[in-house]
C-alpha cells in the first residue's frame, strides 16, 4: 500500500510536536506538513495545484486558528477544489466536544469526519485504511 | 198658496224630466202642426172646391140657358101650329130658330109620338117617321116629359140620323089634349162647346156627364174618362129639365198640398229642435242641479271626515276663546285625555285645566298671539287631570284669526307626551348613572366626531390622569396633540390620522405630559362606531400606563442582563470546554508518548513538552480565574478616577514597548476628567487596550495611539484609536471579544485581553464597541455607565 500524505492544521505548537510523533509512529504517511493556520495551508495549495506528489491525501484540520479558521478554510478550498487533481480527505481535529462544532462540520460535505482530541496513532491508522 | 205649490211641482216636475218634457213639446208641436196643417189643407180645398164650383156653376148655367133658349125655341115651334094642329111656316120659322139660336142643330115636330117634321130635312131622313112612344129605347123619356108636362131634355143618345145628342122634347097640347111633342135635337159636342166646359184649364179639371139610365136605373157617363170617379175629387151639379149631372172632377186629386206638407216638415224640424232645446235647456240645471247635489254630498262628507277626524284623532284638538281662554269646544281625546266630560271641560277653560307652574308662561304665550307677536306657539307643559293627576301634553296654538282682524278663537293640539317625559327622565337618570360610571373608569374616555372632526366627550378622569380640567380640554380643539411628548407626537398623529383613514380598530402607546409637567405613558385603544356601514364616531379610554412601562423596562433591563451573563455563560462553558479540553488532549497524547517511548531522549523530550503543556494549562486556569472572578464580583468598588492619571499609568507600565515601537500618543482629555469606575478594572482596561494598538501596529509606519474622552447623552466616553493593521470586522465582529480569538500570527497574541476587557466593562454596566478598517487602523469606544 502506498503511504499516503497527511497535512495538519493547527495553531497549538504543543499539539503540531505530538501529533508529528504519533504520525511517525503509525508509519502510515510518507510526507507530513504541518500549518499554524488556514491561510498557510491555502498558500500551499495553491503552489502546488497539480503536482500530486505533494498534494496531501489527509488534511486534519483545526477550527479555532488566528488569520483563517478551520470554517474559512473549507470556504476557500471549495473553490479551488476543481483545480485539485487529488482527492484530499478532511478531517476536523478540535477539543472542542460542543455539538454545534460537530454539526457544522457535517454541512460540508468535503469534510469526511469530526476527530475529537487527542487523536492516537490507531485514529490515524483507521483514517488512512477507510480511504 | 196651494195652487202656486202645485204649480211649482208641476213645473218641477217638467224640469226634473227633461227627456219626457221635450218629447211632450215635440209632440205637442208637431200635433199643432198638422192641425195647422190639416186646417189650412181643408181651407186650401175648399178653396179649389169653391173654384171649381163657380167653374161648375158656370158651366151649368151656359147649358141651362142653352136648354132655356131649346124652350124658347120649342115652345116657338109649337106655336107654329095652328089650331088644327097642323104646323105653319115649319121650315121657315124652324130656320129662323135655327138661327137665332145656333146650338140647335135640329128642330123637329111630332104628331102624337111620330117625327113627321124635321129641319133641316138633310142629314135627318133617318128619324122621319120614327114613333118615339114606340121605340122602347125612347119611350120612357118621351113619356117622361107628357108626366110632368114639361120639357124634357132626353139622351144623350145615338141619333138615327147619326152621331149623339140629346133631345129637349116639349109635350104640346092642342086643346087639352096631347097633340104631340115639339123637340130640338142638339149635338152633344156642340152643347159641350157652348157650354164653355172646353175653355177650362184642362191639366186640372175635366168634365164629365152622366145620366141615369131610364131603363137600368144606372148611371151612365158619356164623356170620355178614364177616371173612376169614386176615387176621384169632384164637383157636380144636376142640370134641370133633364135627369143629367154635370161633374167637375180634378185631374190629379192633391190630398195634401205641397205648401202645407212643407209647413208640416217645417213644424215638425221645429217641433224637433225645440224639443231637444228644451231638454238641453232644462237638462242644464239638471245637471247643475246634480253638480251642486255632488258638491253638497262631498261637502257632507268632509264635514263628516272632518268631524270625525276631530273626534277620533289621537290628538286632542280644542278651540279657545282668545279673549278668557275658556274652550268653545273639544273632541273626544282632548276631554279623554284631562279626564273630564265634554261638558265638564267645556265649564272648566284652560287656566284651570293647566298646572299653576306653568300657566304664567301659557297666559303669556296667549297674549303674544293674541298682539300678532307671534303666528303660533309651541309648548310642553303640564295639566292637571279631573283625578288631580299632573300629565305632560305637547302644545300646539295656533290662532284661527286672520293678522289684521280681532282676536276670536286659537286652535289648540294637545299630545299626551307624560310618557315620553317620564322616559326622558328615565333617560336623564340612567345617562346620568353611566357617565358616573364612565368616571369612574381608570382611564380617560373620549369620544370624537368623525363628521364634525372635533371632540364630543371627554370623562372626568382627565383631571385625575392629566391633572387638567374637563373644560380645560374641551376649550382647545388641540389639546390632544399639544400635550403628547413632543418625541411622540409625530408617531402618534401619524398613526391616528392612518387608521381614522381606514377605520381601523387599534390601540397605541405613547408618551403624555401633564399639567405638572411629569411625563406619563398612555395606551390609548381606540374604536369606531359605525352606522349603516359608515363610521360616525371614533371612541376610546387612554390608560395610564406609566406604572406598567416603568416595570416593562426594569424587566427589559433585567431580560437584557440575564441574556447577556448567560451569553457570557454559554461562552465560559466553551471556552472551558475548549481550552481545558485541548490541554487534557495534549496531556492525554504525551502520556501514551512517554508510555510508548522506545528511548530515554524521546521520554525527557515528552516530559518537557508535558511541563509546557502543564505551564500553558496553568496559565489558562489564571484567565479563567479571572474571568470567573470579574463576573462574580458582585460588590465592586467604584469610586471618581482622574482619567489622565490612569492614562499615563498605562502608559509608563507600557514604556517598554513604547520605546521600542517609536509609539506616538495624541491625548485629548479634559482636564480633571474624572469617571466613577473600579480602579483595577480601568488600569487593565486601559493597559490592554493600549498595548493592542501598539502590539498590532502596522508594519510600515510607526504606531500613533490616540485617547480621548467626551460625554455622549451625559455619559462618559472613552475613544482609543490606532493606525495599526485593522481587523477585519467583516468576519470578526462576532468573535473579536471572544476567548483565546487571535486575528494575526503575531505570536505575543494570546486572545484574553479584549476578552477580559470585555468582561470587566461589562461588569460595570458599560460596553465596548469597535470601528476598524483593515490597514488603516481601529477605534474602540468605552461608554461608562
């Protein structure tokens, strides 16, 4: 199987280093990036629209970030979704267990599902085999 | 004096017959006329009868005295003989004869019945010898004339010696003694011609002459007629010496002649028209007669329906002497009405008959009418009843005198209108009980007339509710919108003016201020009366509602409270739930690292990331610290401030950054501004918002801090504005307050200064607002409350 890319989306720094060592240690990933914000992760993108050797295949996005927010995030990528020649997959990663967080994210139907924190190694693993 | 009477009548009875009397007189003159007629008819034939008479007579006499002179003649024939009976000088003197009287035509002598002698002798040979007492045909007339001695005229009959005549035979005795007959033969024709009868008018008479016959006793005619005389008018005379008549007779006999049957006709036309004369003529007062009769019957009748009228009519009539006001007379309700007879009541006049209240006014009204000051009058007053009882009548006097002629009698109607009065006073009473009960109502009640656009009502309340008088209001047309609050009165004209349009049934709340200058609010519900579909009135209660406003807004105030510490609640539980939950995540993930750690390096780098998290964990349970604690100091203390002072507190704690940024400040507070506030709350406030404009500078241009103070509705405002990089509000207004809400990657961003800020204004009853524009920089407002 090939390993797959997984970009994370996060603003808390603690949270960027743990998630980087549990996704080293599912050994599912061949490319990990890692953004403090929406608007970097857009950037990125659109750098990269058709290069699918670094397109990811997994975002895990946060919802609360300084500059551009998980909501707004998923607002920008709609429209540049049709110059994506990859199918990415997102998922939203947020402490936050409030249902109206978790409602929300079920109005987009780019995002594949809602990740309560902490995420551990086998959430990664089961994200990557259900693709 | 009796045969006048009859007279009359009988004269009447003509007049009443018109039909018959003109028929009668027709009749009568058309009677008259005939007899008239007949009359003059009669007269008219004897007349002719006269005439023909003489004709008659004339003619008659002319054949008697041509008979008379055959006398003469035969009696000269006879003396011709001699004493032997023998004739001398026959044939002479019989020429002489002849001669001397020309209607002989022949003479003849003959000897005891036998013609022996004849002249002329020509043409008569026939007769010679011819024995006439022989001759049955001749016998009786010759034996006639020996009878009688006389002369005898026979025939007319055929003569033997040809053609008709007749023959005057005289008998002669010689002696005593028959000797024989002397005779003259005369033509008929030629005893006509001498008899004149040819001369007559022949269109209108003829002759005519008849003979009985010897033998048959018959009367034998021997002129030429046709007609039968019995039908015929006709005169006649018998001729003497012969048994012969002579008839005069009319040609065409006139029963009725045409002048009289004219007369007649006449009469009877004048019989005509004066019989239908006399039937138009008396037909006329017949027929005025039958007018009057009509005239008279209606009269009757009115007078009747008049009558009638006046005693059965519902209101009472009665005529009054004008000069002592006593009744001349009443009808029936009238007397029924005051209880008395119609005698009683015609003793009684009406000064006794009104309630002594109210006869001044009655006896001065009378007098008014009675000086032509006034044509009639009108009242409502009270009598007293034969029972003592007072009743109400409805007066109506009118004089039955004309303007210029003296005071005779008034006409007078009366109503009994006790009834109505007692209703009235009903009325009043209970009119009376529901405006004390509109009084009473909490509220003022108005009444306006949509027609007339003006008020009709107003309830006493008005004094109690708006501290003005009835009359007050009533005196000013506006006095409605001149005491609305004047930050209402636009609102509320507008309204009322939309639904007075549309008829609407609404009620409305607005501001009123009163005498004492206090405002208060009204609700005002309003309606409208409608009659036959179309709005007459609008009525409705304004209600004081002052009270009621006082506590909606307490409660208003008390809503907006709860909601805002229950949003401020909602938003604690998120951020605990948020912010705790993202360190016990993190906590929860380095433990399975340190757990699953395959090295000792790995597991201290783990520890140490865990100790941050504990730091970062530590420093979140502060915030949350101090938010708890700003929203459950119930008991802050407040007291004035130097604003400055605090100002430049912030400013030196910030010195630092100051300096670093090149920040400028533009300060622009009055001086010895001083705002009633909790000291710590003011610094913190102050220290954030401060250290913001600077933190978030624009990076092209050094930092410029702006601070002012001013009062907005005599509240103290405080204005902090930067020319920093701006948020853009667009998407952040919601959450730029908000917990742990960063808007850039400056990594000092925390997200807890705007949102303690927020916190600790709110606490004192203030509010922050922001204005910024992205790239040029942000304003935030404090209003202290």
């Amino acid at each position: 199987m090939k390993k797959k890319i997984i970009w994370i989306i996060d603003d808390d720094a603690i949270y960027q280093t743990i998630i980087h060592k549990l996704i080293l240690k599912s050994d599912v990933f061949s490319a990990y990036s890692s953004f403090l914000n929406g608007k970097e992760a857009i950037n990125t993108l659109n750098n990269i629209l058709e290069n699918n050797d670094y397109l990811p295949d997994i975002i895990l996005l946060d919802i609360n970030m300084p500059i551009m927010d998980g909501w707004e995030f998923m607002e920008e990528i709609k429209m540049i979704k049709s110059k994506i020649s990859k199918q990415i997959i997102i998922y939203i990663v947020s402490s936050s267990i409030a249902l109206e967080d978790r409602n929300k994210s079920k109005t987009y139907k780019d995002i594949y599902g809602y990740i309560p924190k902490p995420v551990s190694v086998n959430d990664l693993i089961t994200i990557v085999s259900n693709e | 004096m009796r045969n006048e009477k009859n007279r009359i009548s009988f004269i009447n009875w003509f007049a009443n017959r018109p039909r018959v009397s003109g028929f009668l007189l027709f009749i009568t003159i058309t009677i008259a006329t005939i007899f008239i007629s007949l009359l003059s008819n009669h007269i008219l034939r004897e007349e002719e009868r006269n005439e023909m008479k003489i004709i008659l007579e004339d003619a008659n006499k002319n054949i008697e005295e041509s008979l008379k002179n055959c006398y003469s003649t035969n009696v000269s024939l006879a003396l011709t003989l001699n004493n032997d009976g023998v004739p001398q000088n026959f044939n002479v003197v019989s020429k002489q004869l002849i001669k001397s009287n020309p209607i002989i035509s022949a003479v003849q002598l003959v000897p005891d019945g036998v013609i022996k002698y004849i002249y002329p002798m020509k043409g008569n040979e026939a007769a010679m010898n011819l024995n006439i007492l022989d001759s049955k045909y001749l016998q009786e007339e010759a034996e006639k004339s020996i009878e009688t001695q006389k002369m005898y005229f026979a025939g007319p009959l055929k003569l033997k010696q040809g053609g008709t005549g007749i023959v005057g035979r005289l008998p002669i005795y010689n002696k005593n003694k028959f000797w024989g007959f002397s005779a003259v033969i005369i033509k008929l024709e030629t005893l006509i011609k001498t008899s004149g009868i040819n001369s007559i008018d022949q269109s209108k008479y003829y002759f005519q002459f008849s003979k009985k016959n010897p033998i048959t006793s018959k009367e034998q005619f021997f002129l030429p007629s046709k007609t039968d005389l019995s039908k015929s008018y006709y005169v006649y005379s018998p001729i003497p010496d012969s048994d012969w008549i002579l008839y005069l007779i009319a040609k065409n006999p006139p029963v009725i002649y045409p002048l009289v049957l004219l007369g007649v006709i006449l009469g009877i036309i004048i019989a005509i028209l004066f019989g239908i004369l006399t039937t138009k003529l008396l037909k006329k007062p017949e027929e005025l007669r039958l007018l009057l009769k009509d005239q008279e019957t209606k009269l009757l009748k009115n007078e009747l329906r008049f009558k009638t009228i006046f005693d059965q009519a519902t209101i009472g009539f009665a005529i009054i002497d004008a000069c002592n006001g006593d009744l001349v007379e009443a009808n029936n309700k009238y007397c029924d009405m005051l209880g008395y007879t119609y005698d009683e009541i015609k003793a009684k006049g009406i000064v006794n008959l009104t309630h002594p209240d109210d006869l001044d006014d009655t006896l001065l009204n009378i007098k008014k009418l009675n000086e032509g000051q006034i044509t009639e009058y009108f009242s409502e007053k009270r009598c007293i009843t034969k029972s003592g009882k007072i009743i109400w009548i409805n007066l109506t006097v009118s004089p039955l005198w004309e303007n210029n002629e003296r005071p005779t009698t008034h006409i007078a109607f009366i109503k009994d209108i006790t009834e109505r009065k007692e209703a009235e006073k009903l009325i009043k009473k209970s009119q009376a009980r529901f405006k004390s009960l509109i009084d009473t109502i909490d509220g003022i009640v108005w009444e306006y007339d949509l027609e007339t656009m003006s008020s009709t009502f107003i309830s006493k309340k008005i004094e109690d509710i708006l501290g003005y008088s009835v009359d007050e209001y009533s005196g000013s047309p506006s006095f409605w919108e001149d005491h609305i609050h004047p930050e209402d009165r636009e609102f509320a004209l507008a309204l009322s003016a939309k639904e007075n349009k549309n008829y609407i049934n609404h009620d409305y709340e607005y501001r009123m201020i009163k005498k004492n200058g206090k405002v208060i609010w009204i609700r005002d519900i309003m309606n409208f009366v409608f009659e036959n579909g179309k709005p007459l009135i609008s009525r409705g209660i304004m209600i004081d509602i002052t009270t009621m406003k006082e506590v909606e807004k307490d409660l208003n105030n008390s809503l907006q409270l709860v909601t805002e510490q229950n949003k401020r609640l909602l938003n604690f539980s998120y951020i605990v739930s948020h912010n705790l939950r993202s360190h016990t995540s993190n906590i929860e993930s380095i433990i399975y690292l340190i757990e699953s750690a395959e090295s000792e390096e790995e597991r201290n780098e783990m520890m140490h990331l865990l100790k941050s998290v504990s730091n970062s964990l530590d420093e979140t349970m502060k915030h949350l610290n101090e938010v708890v604690n700003i929203n459950t100091n119930i008991s802050l203390v407040t007291k004035p401030l130097d604003l400055s002072q605090y100002v430049n507190k912030a400013r030196d704690i910030l010195s630092e950054q100051i300096q670093l940024n090149e920040a400028s400040f533009i300060t622009n507070i009055p001086d010895n501004t001083t705002i009633n506030y909790n000291s710590a709350y003011l610094e913190s406030i102050l220290y954030n918002l401060i250290s913001n404009a600077i933190r978030y500078r624009h990076p092209q241009r050094k930092p410029i801090v702006t601070i002012k103070s001013h009062k907005e509705n005599d509240k103290d405002v405080i204005e902090i504005s930067d020319n920093g990089i701006g948020i853009d509000l667009a998407k952040n207004s919601d959450k730029i307050f908000g917990m742990y809400k960063t808007f850039s990657n400056n990594s000092d961003a925390r997200g807890i200064g705007l949102f303690i800020t927020k916190n600790q204004i709110d606490a004192m009853g203030g509010i922050i607002t922001v204005d910024s524009t992205i790239n040029v920089g942000s304003t935030f407002k404090i209003y202290i409350k």
